[in-house]
C-alpha cells in the first residue's frame, strides 16, 4: 500500500494522560496496573484504569452521549493537541473528507449496568434518562467523535474483539486510498465495566496478579480501559515523518475464543503486513505483540512470529504495563509502536520472572534503547480476528 502520513496520535491510559506521561513510564518499566476496586467488582485480579473519567463533563449539546466510554473517548482527544490537529486538518480537507474509524469491544455497556440498577420495580422498564444509541451502541463512540467534530465524512464503529482499532487502520487506509476521503481519525476507545470483568473471570482467563505475558507460570490477563487516537492523511509527509506502511488482517475461524495453536492465521495477517509495506522480517526491528498472558494465545503467538521472524527480532507486550485494553489495545499499542520510532527505544515486557523456554523469540524483559525504523504491532481478538500493522518512518 501506498504510504500514509501520521503527523499526530495520543493515548491516555492507566500509564497516565498523554504521550509524556506515557513515554515516562514506559522507558522507567512502570505498569500502571491496580488491585481492581473499581464499582462493585468483587474480583481477586488487577486492573488498569484511567484516572479522572468521571470528572469529565461533556459539551450540552452531546449530553445524550453522557457515559463512560465517551468521556474517556473526550479525554483522549483533548490531550497532546491532538483536538487542534484534527481541526486543522478539517480546516484543509474539509468536514466531509475526514473520517471517522474507531473501534471498541465494550462500547457504553455500563451505562445499561447502571440504568439496570434504576429499573422499574413493576414493570422492568430502564429509566427515561437512559439512551442506548448514543451509549451502549457500538457505534456510539464513531457518532459522538463526528459531532464532537461536526464532521460528515464516513464513520465506521469496528467491533472485532482485541483486533477492533488495529483493524480500523485498515479500514481507513482503504477510504483514503479509494479516494473518498483525505484524512482519518483512526484507534479505540474500550472502558472498563461489570459485564467485561465477570465476562473473562467466568471464561476463567483474570490472573489474581498482575499479568505477565510469555513468563513461563503466566496464568490470565489484567483487564484495562484506554483511548489510543491518530490523525492519518494522504500523504508521506515531511522528511523523517511517522507512518502507516502497511495492515494485514486474516480470520482463523478456529475457534470462539481461543486461537489456533500453531498461530497459523497470525501467521497469515503479519505476512499480508510486511507485504503491504513492501518489507522483508529482517527490515523489523520490533515486534509489539499481542501477548495477553494467557497460556494458549502467548504459546500460539509465540510461534507464529517466530515463524516469520525466528529469533531475530526484538518483541514484547506492552499489556503488563497497560492492562488489555481489549478494543482499544490495537490503538494504543499503535501509538507506542510510534513512541518506539520517534523516541528510539523498545518497550519492556513487565513481570516476567522466567521466560517460557517453548517460546523461542527475542522477548524484552527490560527497556532496550537504539534507532527504530520498522514495528509491527500485533492484535489477536476472540472469533479469529486478527490484526498486524506496519508503521514507520519516511526517508
């Protein structure tokens, strides 16, 4: 594909708000994980939340859209100027030429939760106050960034599990290509809620402690919620400019929620990436991987990137520092895989006390500092969605 230009991007996270914070902590090997206190969530597992939600307040005329979800979405987008960016780009494309691509696995769940507690003691019924569409609806946090915005171009809200925002990439690129749009604001809004945090433990995949991806006793995840945003345009961009290079996606059909385990469709989406990208494996120098901490999906992960990358290349997840962010882990760890070029350093995988020896790839245990050209990030999702994308820098 033809190379498209990212000259802003952002993410708020558990880490912190913003790119500062967020670079801080991961070049100190930090996590932001907690003892999951959050609601009435009576867990024994870790959590990454974002401070100050609740204290966001959104503009009058999109109260409607009042819930989670969308003021983490609103916080995201008023952090690192990114909110300026993107007006300043409509300003040069035009309201109906900047499109809208988000993806979210929870969308506004919560506030059905809450509404739910309010119900009608007779009849069942939610209270009047609550609105599903501009919540709980999938495409709710697509809506609410276009009229945040007041844009008209195309709005698409991507719900593909874990691979819901790195496949937004995809989707944007090929609006931009097919010409019906100049510019993008692509990545994933997920937050955290009930269902989410039952829904895994019940699927007996929350660790008891943080997560820690490929160790050897890796038992479960840590689920987090984050906002991980960019401004893709048409275009290479100045000299040195970061980049979208190239997206594979594949469905392995295997299984609801577990992966092949040889990998095989992982395997197909990180070679349709580098293909895209016009690349070759040894012109990677990172691997940001999917890496959940469950047994199956590191073990399978495992060999499909050593598969295509043996044990060359550097890899790690970011998800012990963040959480799993679910359907915006691909957006943010699009975001770091760009901090990791602009910045010249490959994050950390946290916690590992011993390295699964059955996986046989170049797993990051610390921070390792150097010149990054190329990553791949990978996302992985449940029903055998799978995403890899290829950023960059411009010659």
């Amino acid at each position: 594909m033809t190379p498209l230009a990212i000259p802003h991007f952002t993410m708020t996270s558990c880490l912190g708000l913003g790119l500062a914070e967020t670079t801080h902590a991961l070049q100190a090997g930090r996590s932001g994980l907690k003892p999951c206190d959050f609601e009435t969530v009576d867990i024994d597992t870790w959590i990454g939340e974002v401070g100050g939600v609740d204290q966001v307040r959104l503009p009058e005329n999109l109260l409607r859209f009042d819930c989670r979800n969308n003021r983490l979405a609103q916080l995201g987008l008023q952090q690192d100027g990114f909110e300026r960016a993107v007006r300043e780009a409509i300003e040069r494309h035009g309201a109906d030429r900047v499109g809208v691509f988000m993806g979210t696995s929870t969308a506004g769940i919560l506030q059905t939760e809450l509404a739910y507690r309010e119900r009608d003691a007779a009849t069942g019924a939610l209270p009047a106050s609550f609105h599903y569409a501009e919540t709980h609806n999938a495409y709710s946090v697509a809506d609410f960034v276009c009229r945040y915005f007041d844009l008209r171009g195309p709005s698409v809200a991507l719900s593909a599990a874990c691979a819901s925002s790195a496949k937004a990439f995809g989707n944007a690129a090929r609006m931009i290509q097919a010409g019906l749009i100049d510019a993008a604001i692509v990545g994933g809004v997920d937050s955290l809620c009930l269902t989410t945090l039952y829904g895994f433990r019940s699927l007996e995949l929350t660790s008891s402690q943080p997560c820690r991806p490929y160790d050897a006793q890796r038992d479960g995840i840590s689920i987090g919620e984050a906002v991980g945003l960019a401004l893709v345009e048409r275009g290479e961009g100045q000299p040195g400019a970061l980049q979208l290079l190239g997206v594979g996606e594949s469905s392995d059909a295997y299984h609801m929620s577990s992966p092949h385990p040889q990998g095989r469709s992982a395997q197909l989406a990180m070679e349709g990436a580098l293909k895209a990208a016009g690349l070759t494996s040894d012109q990677i120098d990172y691997v940001n991987l999917h890496g959940t901490g469950t047994p199956s999906n590191d073990a399978a992960e495992g060999k499909a990137v050593f598969a295509v990358f043996g044990d060359r290349v550097p890899c790690s997840s970011t998800k012990a520092s963040t959480g799993h962010t679910l359907g915006a882990a691909g957006g943010i760890e699009a975001v770091i895989s760009l901090l990791a070029i602009r910045d010249g350093f490959k994050p950390a995988g946290l916690n590992v006390e011993q390295l699964d020896p059955a996986i046989q790839i170049d797993y990051l245990t610390q921070v390792r500092h150097g010149p990054v050209q190329h990553v791949l990030s990978n996302s992985f999702g449940f029903g055998g969605a799978n995403a890899s994308v290829v950023f960059g820098r411009g010659a």
